[in-house]
C-alpha cells in the first residue's frame, strides 16, 4: 500500500508503491515459526490436508498488525487471518461476521452490534464486546495507527458482553460498512498488548491460522477450526507469497509454483493462452494526479485548470489497461453508486485551452518546469509527462523511495495516487476531499460545500430511498477540489488453476467463503 491508505491496486502502479521484492524465498530474513494453538468448536479441517491454496501476491503484507496495516489493497491478505464486525457482500453491502446482527437508536447516534456466541481468538481468548472496544481503541489510539483518521464519529464504546455499543459523536448511518475488513480487523485483545509481536505473529478469529512467517516474503497458514464459518471453508492450508517480477508469474501458475495470483493486464491474455482462469475482479480502483494548491504554481487557479485540460484520459486507458480500464474524472467507476453522472466531462481534454490558461496566469511555454515526485517508476509519470509537455509544461520525474513521508506531510507539490476506494463511499470521499483527508495532497483545503455534503451522507441511512441522490451530491461537492485530477479506473485480475473453483464477486475483497481446490 502507499502509506496509510493504499492506493488501488493502487492504480496499475502507484497505487501503492509495491515494495522492493525478495529475489528468493532462501532470504537472509528471519523465519517466524508460530506455536500450533488449539482452537475450540467448528469444524475439523479435512483429514487429507491436500487443498493448498499457492497464493501469489502483489501486495504481501508489510505488516501483519491492522491496526498498523491500514485499509489499503493488502486488506484482502489479511483477512486470511483476521475477521471482523462486518463484511461485504456481493452487492457491496455490510452484513454479517463476527457481528450476528446490529441496530441504531431512534437519534443515529448510537450503534450496538450484537456477536456470536462461543467465539474465540486462535490463542483461545474469547470473541466479545471487550475484544471489539479494545480494537476500535487501539485504532484510534495506537500511536503508529494508520487507521485512526477512519474512526473519527467514534466516541466510544461499551463493552456488554457480546453487546459492543458504539457511541457517535454525530449522526452516521455508514458505521456498518466502516466497521468491516479494511478498517476493523479485530485481532486478540491478549496478543494486541504487544503490538511489535503482534506485527510477526499475528492472532484473529478469521478462517485462518498463521503457522510460519518470513517476514516480507512468505506465510503459511493452515484451516482454523474455530472459525465461525468454518463449515464453509474447504481449504485446508495456504502458503502465501510475495510474487516476483509480473512477468514470472504466469510461468508459476501454469508449472504449479502458484495456483492464483493478482496480475497486471499486459500479463491477461498471456494467462488465458495458457489454459488458466482470468477472472474480472469488480472494484472502486482510480487513478489520479495529486496537485498542492499551497506551493506555487498550483496556488494559481489558472494553472490547475490547465493541467485539468491538458490531461487525455484515453491515453492512460490505451496504453495501460490493455482493454480492462475506463476513463474516469471521479474517485468511483462508472455504475457505482456514488458515480455522479452530472460531474462527468467536466474538464474535457482541450490542449488549446490549457496554452490559453497558461498564458493568461503568465506562463510562456517552457517558463513552468514541475517536479513529479513518486516512489517507483510508473508509466503514468511518463504519460503525464508527455501530455504537459504537448502544452508547454516541462516535468522530471523524480523516483522517492520514502515518498509516503513527504505525500502524508503533506509537503509534496506534485505526485500520483491510485487508491482501491473503500467499503464505505463516504470514507472514500473524505479520505480525497476531506481536510484531514490522507489523499487531499493540499490540507487542510476543502472544497466549499463538502463539509455539510458529507454531513447529510451521514445522516441518511443506507436504506433511504434518497441515499443515492444524496451521496451523488456529495461526490459532486467534492469534485469541486482543485487538489485532485482523475485519470483513469480498471478493475482487479486474478488469475488462478482451473482447480480452484469460483470465488463471491464481492467488490475489492477476496473471499475465500464455499472455495474449492481441486474438487474436495
């Protein structure tokens, strides 16, 4: 993930800078064997221990504590672990996981979210409202916590029993899809006194349970019997991988090195060639150009509006997509429901209205000269830097690799950001748009009009035959920021064995629910 957030898949590539990865599993790291702990209830896992799961990922975990992880594309590696109060479904909606059922007062501002009974962690510590308030807790408190910017209408809790009673500091009917696997993995409360070991050895209640960790390069994982799904879970053990150069991969999955991995798309039709299954995985991934309206030139409303046209949305599609991406000038793709079809085309592609915008802010062509700062080389830099060029703009590419220190302070003028999008459409927009929003590149700026845009998104549940409009507007005061260009949208690749049968379409998430290997 790029820093807190993670970008999309992160757009195809700064969406989160990928980290440097192992050459060889024989790495000089260190190998963390974790103790076989019992679990009670559930179900056993099958006797043959024959349906491994070979995953191959992009986005292996850098960190296998949440709460330090954050909400970005390695949510889904983590949930081999970790459950949480909610989950989505196929449709995208919150329902349940560790959480049976939930309600909200008459007001809005007070959610109880009642757990299933006979839960336990994988160390053996129970699954209750105690473990949930000490999770939003840590959240919010942790010092390096990349997830406290998401909790901010938590109050907080109440630990009943198996009654967790969250309380708002505002009216938010969005709590159910917050509180569900990007934002709230909840780990052992026992193990979570210690974060660091947390980090390495980690603890949940998810259908899975870690046995061996090499740090950055490979888990195992076998079945957790106490899983409160466990029935439907017919894989029996997961090796985990971080994958090697796209360009390996599909080599790997047809000599059976891997049975599934996240591809890019230049590598899609080279998988299907080799018999493998390509499947579209749908998502709320987007692209964009992240401008500093602080720091000059950006400061110049007239040279943001000439970035805005001089960029062509097609190009990115064409060159990077391969056919499976559109373009897009919103944070969602088209059909999601907080799409706002009104704010599309906004700023067509005009490079002569760009030259003219330019002139008139006093820039002579060659004057303006940017630095484009990223953390790895990325084609997009290249086609930015092509398309402003064409307009007078001269830009270098400068490759950071701590970029995610100066992007999150903020003190960067100009950069790239992809992001995944989030379960919640409402966090996605202030994670953009919002002044504290970790994707707003120009906090504490905020557009005119967001703020009680967003508030009425949250004081309108889920349900109401007015959500849509509502949300649509909010998404349309939002994109009235100058901080942010949108580029470009594509969905998530996975390409997998035949022997693994279809997985739930949920968007974003990877959901391992009724999965088969090879027909047990």
């Amino acid at each position: 993930m790029f820093g807190r957030l993670a970008p999309p898949r992160p757009a195809p590539k700064p969406r989160s800078p990928r980290r440097l990865r192992s050459t060889a599993l024989g790495t000089a790291l260190a190998t963390v064997f974790i103790p076989a702990l019992s679990a009670c209830g559930g179900e056993a896992a099958s006797a043959s221990g024959n349906a491994t799961l070979k995953w191959t990922s992009s986005y292996f975990p850098t960190h296998w504590d949440p709460v330090v992880s954050g909400s970005g594309a390695q949510f889904r590696e983590l949930t081999l672990v970790y459950a949480s109060l909610t989950r989505t479904d196929e449709k995208g909606k919150a329902v349940p996981d560790l959480a049976k059922s939930w309600e909200y007062n008459a007001k809005g501002d007070q959610i109880t979210f009642h757990l299933r009974s006979g839960l336990t962690f994988s160390d053996g510590e129970p699954v209750d409202a105690t473990a949930v308030k000490a999770a939003i807790e840590r959240a919010k408190n942790q010092k390096n916590s990349a997830l406290f910017g998401d909790l901010t209408s938590i109050k907080s809790v109440d630990a009943k029993g198996l009654d967790a009673v969250v309380h708002l500091s505002q009216v938010d009917y969005q709590i159910p899809q917050l509180l569900g696997e990007r934002v709230l993995q909840i780990a052992s409360p026992k193990a979570a006194k210690s974060p660091t070991k947390l980090d390495l050895n980690p603890v949940g209640a998810g259908p899975f349970i870690v046995t061996q960790i090499v740090p950055g390069t490979k888990a195992v994982l076998k079945k957790n019997p106490a899983y409160w799904d466990a029935k439907n879970i017919h894989i029996d053990n997961v090796e985990l991988t971080s994958a090697p150069d796209a360009s390996t991969v599909v080599s790997g999955l047809q000599t059976g090195v891997y049975n599934f991995a996240d591809i890019e798309p230049s590598q899609a039709e080279a998988a299907k060639k080799a018999g493998l299954d390509v499947f579209v995985q749908p998502g709320f991934n987007a692209s964009n150009i992240s401008l500093n309206i602080n720091k000059a030139p950006f400061d110049n409303d007239k040279v943001v509006a000439a970035v805005r046209h001089a960029i062509d949305r097609q190009e990115f599609v064409d060159k990077l997509t391969f056919g499976y991406g559109e373009v897009t000038d919103q944070p969602f793709p088209k059909g999601y429901v907080a799409y706002d079809p009104e704010s599309a085309d906004t700023y067509p592609y005009d490079p002569a209205k760009s030259k003219r915008l330019l002139a008139e802010a006093g820039y002579k062509s060659g004057d303006l000269k940017l630095n484009l700062v990223i953390p790895a080389e990325d084609p997009q830099a290249e086609i930015v830097q092509s398309q402003l060029s064409k307009v007078g703009i001269k830009v270098t590419i400068k490759i950071d690799k701590n970029w995610a220190t100066p992007f999150f302070a903020k003190n960067l003028t100009f950069s790239l950001y992809g992001t995944t999008g989030r379960d919640s459409a409402l966090q996605t927009l202030t994670a953009h748009f919002g002044p504290n929003g970790p994707l707003n590149l120009s906090s504490p700026y905020e557009p005119s009009g967001f703020e009680a845009a967003v508030a009425k998104v949250r004081q309108t549940p889920l349900d109401s035959p007015d959500y849509t409009q509502v949300l649509q507007a909010a998404t349309r005061a939002g994109l009235e920021s100058k901080a942010l260009v949108f580029t470009y949208s594509q969905p998530n690749l996975i390409a997998k064995s035949k022997s693994i049968s279809a997985l739930p379409k949920n968007p974003a998430h990877i959901d391992w629910t009724g999965v088969t290997i090879g027909g047990n």
